[in-house]
C-alpha cells in the first residue's frame, strides 16, 4: 500500500516538512531536530490509520493538561462570555443566550462538538443567532477550551442583515403629529436632530447641555467615546421646554430599551409606517449629513463614531466651531438658490 504521507528536509533552513501525496501540500513540522521530526511523522501516519483511537489518545493529552477540559460545556463558554460583559452589552449577551436555538449545544461537551451539531443550530436562520455562535465559538478558541475550530471560517453560512433604512421626514412629523404625550414627543424631536441611540438619548442629562456654547454632549454607552454636537434654535427650543435639572427623560430613561423600541413599533404600525425603528433616527441623521455634503469629520464627532479626532480629549464646554446639521442644511441651501440667481449674469456676461 502506498504511504500518503513523506518526509524531507529543506536544504533552506533545514526545517522538516510532510509533503502530502493526496493533496499535494507540503506543512513545515517547525522543527530541525530530525528525532522529533520522525515522531511527528508517525503521529501523522497513525491519526491517518486509526482516527478513532487517535482521538481518544488526544483526549487523553488533553485532559492530562486541563482537567476540566471534558467536562465543559457550551453553557459555560456562555455564561464565562456574559461575565466579561458590562452594562448594555451585558444585558444583550444575556438575552442572546437565551436563544431557543442553543438548546441542542447548551450541554454538549466542548470537545465531543462536531460540526453538524452547529449546523443544526445555524439552519433556524437567524442572523443574531449566526453571529452570537461565532463570537461563543471564537472565545472558546482563544482560551484554549476547544482545541481545534468545529467549523472553518468558509464554512459558516454569510450573514445577511435585513436592509435597514433611515426615517423621512414626512414619517417623523407623522409619528410627532400623533404623538399625544409630551415627553415622548419630546424625545422624537431630538432624536431627529441629534441622532443619537435611543438608549443614549434617554440617559441625557440638563448637565450635558452647554448653553453659553450651544453645545450638547455625552459619553456614549456602548463605545466609551464622547459625542459632541452644536445645537441650533430648533434643537435649543426643545431643550428648553425639557427639565433644566438631573435627567432631561425621566420616564422614558426607566423603561426598557426593548420596551421604548415596542412603544415606538406600535406608533409606526398605526400610521402603516414599515421597515423603521428608533434606531432609523441615527441612519436618518447620517442620510442626511451625506446628502448636505456635510464633512465627515464633523459627522464622526456629531455621532460620536470612533476616529482620530475622537483621540483628543473633549470637555463639556469646548469650543466647537462646526454648525449644526440644520445650520449646515440651511447654508447650503441657501448657496444653491444663490447659485441659481447668478446662472442668467452669468450667462450674460
């Protein structure tokens, strides 16, 4: 019978490789003593012959190295993950794992996994579920709990988002326009403006309102990085019908994000508005800023997305020279009706 598998050395380094006859790869032993290379070799050889029994010996090694290897299971890579967690994000962690889909793997060994096990877990189609498994899996690699991947980066299936879209403005002033209670039409309104997550903009407080500069800012809750906008007459005449002290929303930084997001479904289903959630208002800004040909640098310090300028450390009553969005809207606004006054000078001249 012939063998599979060869060994050589390299007269470049003088490194030992297997070249494998099936596949034709050639893989480096990472060694130039020839007795560990032969070892290495005939391990090579046996887990070809009997993989079986070969596992079993692994498992062997394995659990002489970590003696609790075998009896983790993929509820405790869950529940060390959530540990490392805080605030928010701990709060999503803990909801993920709840998932219906974890139920096959929840008490499955970390080294008895194969990859059909995750597979059945993959087929519910769920994109949260596809992409929290990745993150469960990944962070059982990296401490050493799972020895080798149970699925190669190319075989797991793409994650496809649904399209997500801003709000319009017709569809903000519809939900305003019904809103018949003050402190959520409040927090549309601002939302709209600042285009902050909804989560962020519950927790703002009086004291994150600089008024001497016209300047609204806030740490972000899920990034640690500071947002910093200046506010026009339109944001400040929201601002001013809001508490001048402690929390600007305090109902509304009570309720559950997940329950504010419900809320605000509910008022879209009766005015047949489809395919938006709070978080559209931060897509509707960022729509917005593109479509004014807002600088993009502005546009990161306004949203508070991680970028060099973000870098330096911003205080509350910094000066900021950069306009508001709806300042910005209006100049260029104003320049194009201008533009189109001189076309017929110019044409003249």
């Amino acid at each position: 019978m012939r063998q599979r598998y060869r060994l050589y050395k390299r007269k470049n380094g003088g490194r030992y490789y297997i070249h494998d006859d099936a596949t034709g790869k050639q893989e480096s032993l990472g060694t130039n003593d020839r007795a560990t290379a032969v070892r290495l070799f005939h391990s090579r050889k046996e887990a070809e012959q009997q993989p079986a029994v070969n596992l079993q010996i692994a498992r062997a090694y394995l659990a002489a190295s970590d003696p609790q290897i075998a009896m983790r299971d993929w509820q405790y890579v869950m529940d060390e993950l959530v540990k490392l967690k805080k605030d928010q994000t701990q709060d999503r962690w803990q909801t993920a794992i709840k998932d219906k889909a974890f139920d096959s793997i929840r008490h499955l060994p970390i080294l008895e996994t194969r990859p059909e096990h995750f597979l059945r877990v993959l087929e519910f189609e769920n994109v949260s579920t596809n992409v929290y498994l990745r993150r469960i899996h990944n962070f059982a690699l990296d401490m050493i709990w799972l020895p080798w991947p149970v699925l190669a980066k190319k075989r797991w299936p793409a994650v496809e988002f649904k399209e997500k879209r801003g709000i319009t403005l017709a569809e903000h002033l519809a939900i305003v326009a019904r809103e018949s209670n003050p402190e959520r039409r409040a927090f549309y309104k601002l939302a709209w403006h600042l285009g902050a997550s909804q989560s962020d903009l519950a927790f703002l407080e009086a004291e994150n309102v600089d008024w001497d500069h016209h300047v609204i800012s806030y740490k972000r809750m899920k990034t640690k990085t500071v947002a910093i906008m200046r506010f026009d007459e339109d944001m400040a005449e929201i601002l001013r019908d809001l508490p001048g002290s402690g929390p600007l929303f305090p109902y509304l930084r009570t309720v559950r994000a997940g329950d504010r997001t419900t809320e605000f479904k509910q008022r879209c289903d009766r005015l047949g508005i489809k395919g938006v959630t709070l978080h559209s208002y931060r897509y509707a800004w960022a729509e917005r800023a593109k479509s004014a040909g807002y600088p993009e640098r502005y546009a990161q310090v306004n949203l508070g997305h991680n970028s060099k300028a973000m870098t330096r450390a911003y205080s509350r009553k910094a000066e900021v020279e950069m306009p508001s969005l709806s300042e910005y809207e209006r100049m260029r606004g104003k320049f194009a009706e201008m533009s189109q006054t001189m076309e017929p000078v110019m044409a003249k001249a």
